[in-house]
C-alpha cells in the first residue's frame, strides 16, 4: 500500500484525496479476512474488501426507513 502514497499526493483536490484514503482504508480493513477466501487473484481480495467497506458505510449514512 506504501506504493499509492506517490498517487495519493498527485491527486489534485482535498476531496479526491479524502476519497482516495477512503477507499484504501477499505482495502486495508477487509484484506486479512480476503486471504481466507484461498483465491490467489490478490486483486480480487482487495477489491471485495474495499466493497465491502464501503456497503458498509453507505448502509450506515442512509436513513432506516429506506431501507427495505
């Protein structure tokens, strides 16, 4: 993850920033429960991760009574 530091910095606006940082957060959150899954595709590990994180946090902002 140290790689995208470089990126991380590139990115033009305060927002993309925070969105990025987000979304490697994410992929940071769920990596070691991925590695259970026995799929050697690591991009597919992380990349379930980061959806994961981020079902998760949109689950949590919307309101209770939309969801259904």
């Amino acid at each position: 993850m140290k790689r995208w530091d470089e990126f991380a910095r590139l990115l033009t606006t305060p927002e993309d920033r925070a969105a990025f940082e987000m979304v490697r957060t994410g992929a940071r959150r769920y990596a070691a429960q991925a590695t259970y899954v026995g799929s050697p595709d690591l991009l597919e590990a992380i990349l379930l991760s980061v959806l994961t994180d981020l079902a998760v946090r949109l689950r949590s902002e919307t309101p209770a009574t939309a969801h259904r």
